[in-house]
C-alpha cells in the first residue's frame, strides 16, 4: 500500500529523508575514512622510522614527512571510504526494510540517492583540490625533507645496533656504544668503492669525527678485513689495530626546484605545460595524460551512489560481505582500468578521451543501468545473480569439507 502525499508534504518529506540518509552515510564514511588515513600513515611512518634509523633525523621531522602525505592518502582513501559507507547504509536501510516504507510513502530510489550524488559532487570537487592543488606541494615538501634528511650533516655519532650510513659507500654499525659516543665494541664497517667491497670487523674502536675538516677518523683493535671483488675474497688481512681516515659530507646539496616530476605539478601548471611547445614532446604527453587523469578519478565520485545502492541491494539478500567483496572488485579493476588508460595516454599513440575519459563513460553508463534495472525491474539488482553464485560457491566449499554453514 503506497501512501499519497500532497506536494508540500513530499517535499518537506524529502527534505527530512535526504538529512537523515546523508547523516547515517556520513558517519560510516568518516569513521572509514579515519581508519583507512591512519593505516596508511603508520604504515609510512613505519618505513620512516626505519629508513631514518641511522641518520641523524628526529621525529619531528617524521611527523613533517607523514603531515605533507596527508592530502595524497586522503585523495586515495576518500573514494573506498565513500562507497563502503554507502554499501553499509544501504544493506542497513533495506535490512530493515526503510527503503521500503520509504517507498511506500512515494519516494522513489531517486529522490533517495539524490542528496548521495550532491554528496558525490562535494567530494569530486574535494578531490580536484586534493589531487588538483595540494598534493603537488606537499608531496613537493615530503621530498625536500626526505632530500635534507638523507642526503644531510652526519654528526658523527653512532647509534648502538643500528647500521648509519656516514655516506659515500661508508656503513657502520656497533654492538655497544659508551655514553661519550667514542668507544666503540663490536664494530663492523662496509665500504664500497666501485666493484670492491671491503668489510672489516673489530672487537672494539674509538671514534674521532672532526666536522671542520670533515673528517672520520676510527681506530679499530683486534679485527679483520675482507677485500671483496666480483662476490669472491681476494684479500683477508687480520690486525692488531687499524686506523680508517675518511671524508664524510657535512653538506647537503640543495634539493632540486619542483616540477621536476608531473605529479608535482597543480592542474593548471598541467594544462599550461602541455599547451607549451617549448616543452619536449614526451613531456607534453605525460602533462596530458596526468591531467586527464586527475578529472576522471574526480569525475567518478558521483557516479559511486548509483554503483552502492545497486550491490547494497543485492547484498541483503546474500551476505554484506559478498556486498564489499563484489564492489571493492569493481571499483579495484576500474582502478587498474584507468592506470593502463593513463600509460597509454602517456605514449602520444591513444588519445585520453579514449584511453581515460571513455573508461569513465562506460563505468558511469554501467553504474546508471545497474541502479535502473535496481528500481524499475522485478529481478532487482543484476548483482543479484553474482551473490547467488558467490553463496552457492560457500555452500559447495562448505558441503566438500563438511562444514555447516550459518543461513545468510
């Protein structure tokens, strides 16, 4: 039985249902978002931390590197987090069956996943500034700290365990260090010269570094030396004490300007670049394909609701987890989809209207048909019958291994 609602009343309904599905898709999403943009920061700050073990960078400089990563991670987790938010939703409303009191009160899915498509909207524009405008200085900044912190002063002290790279082909690493830095026990050093490596080992050592003449100065007792060619030992010499005089840099050499790469570049620079014939071809190309590139990712977004409410609907009749499996793989190949679009763009041989932005149009054309024949037809979702296959794949697995399986 379908409610009749004059048009202010509709309209006043309408209003209170796009406040109510935009706040129950907000929540997911932020919550999915923060733990999507949290996991990929720890993961670099991981990576970090161990990169800068044996230089001379503090954390405060960590912190820098991950804060400039920010507008990138956020620019990649905002359309995972976007859709699974709606995926929840949507398996919700229709688990408890308030799409279809929705419905009967005369809504149409339409008019329910409008507010999503504005939702979509803000967020393409959102990404646009990401990707668009951000993310070119501070992935700028990210490596100009990364340059300062790698290729910067080592200050002549060495951390117990750690492997510190004094630089050029110099690495040393000791068992135990004296709280003054200049006993050393356990040492072992690499040095590459070429195609000769030369290990040494010593039962202990003291260390003099004198940044004003930029020299290392070690002195190592009880030891060996390997002198390495070609993987093979040419030389093996045990001591009784050795001395090593060695420059290190004290100088790091200043970072390069930005733009060296085109993913430096914001996306009027982009258009400027690839519009300059004073720029190489190939260069052009790569300007061109990136910028495409940039608009299409952002031109997805709006397309997300039509997609979510398609596989949510089919997942409540299955179970929510073939729901994220089968739209994280849609949106996974699309990815790649658009990846392979962009090196070929890249080549100069394929337009990007047609290695991009017809991808785009296709997967936009496919996600309207999926949430049209969603409402309009009485099969319902065509992922319908990719759950059943899915379910029916469990129940086999199940049967062979003699597992009982819990109904959906």
């Amino acid at each position: 039985m379908t409610l009749a609602l004059d048009r202010p009343a509709k309209r006043a309904a309408a209003w209170r249902l796009s406040r109510y599905v935009l706040v129950q898709t907000l929540r997911p999403l932020s919550a999915g978002l923060g733990v999507i943009l949290v996991g990929l920061l720890m993961e670099r700050v991981l990576r970090l931390l161990e990169l800068m073990s044996g230089r001379t960078g503090d954390l405060d400089q960590i912190l820098q590197m991950a804060m400039h990563l920010v507008p990138h991670y956020l620019g990649l987790a905002l359309p995972a987090a976007f859709f699974f938010g709606l995926l929840l939703v949507v398996t919700r409303l229709d688990s408890n069956t308030e799409l279809d009191a929705m419905s009967n009160a005369g809504l149409s899915l339409y008019e329910i996943v409008r507010p999503l498509i504005g939702l979509g909207v803000l967020f393409a524009l959102v990404s646009i500034l990401l990707f668009g405008y951000l993310q070119p200085y501070s992935r700028y900044a990210y490596r100009a700290i990364l340059h300062a912190v790698t290729n910067g002063e080592w200050d002549g002290t060495v951390t117990e365990g750690v492997f510190t790279d004094v630089g050029n082909g110099f690495t040393m690493s000791a068992d135990s260090v004296d709280i003054t830095g200049t006993h050393l026990k356990g040492v072992f050093i690499r040095q590459i010269d070429g195609v000769t490596e030369t290990v040494t080992t010593a039962r202990n050592a003291e260390l003099r570094a004198s940044k004003e003449a930029n020299r290392l100065v070690l002195q190592l007792h009880q030891g060996l030396r390997l002198r390495i060619e070609d993987r093979k030992t040419t030389d093996k010499i045990a001591f009784a004490t050795l001395t090593l005089d060695r420059s290190f840099p004290a100088d790091a050499a200043p970072f390069r300007a930005r733009g060296n790469n085109d993913r430096e570049l914001t996306l009027t620079e982009l258009h400027a670049g690839w519009n300059n014939p004073a720029v190489p071809h190939d260069q052009r190309t790569e300007f061109r394909a990136e910028f495409h590139q940039r608009l299409v990712r952002a031109a997805t977004l709006p397309l997300l609701p039509f997609l979510g409410f398609a596989v949510g609907k089919a997942a409540k009749r299955n179970r929510r987890a073939f729901g994220y499996l089968v739209g994280g793989f849609v949106l996974l190949l699309y990815h790649h989809i658009i990846q392979l679009g962009q090196s070929l763009a890249e080549t100069g041989n394929i337009s990007p209207y047609v290695s991009l932005w017809l991808p785009a149009v296709l997967f936009g054309a496919f996600c309207l048909w999926a949430f049209e024949r969603t409402n309009s037809t009485t099969e319902g979702s065509p992922f319908n019958a990719v759950m059943r296959y899915l379910e029916q794949m469990i129940d086999a697995g199940a049967t062979r291994f003699h597992l009982k399986r819990e109904p959906a």
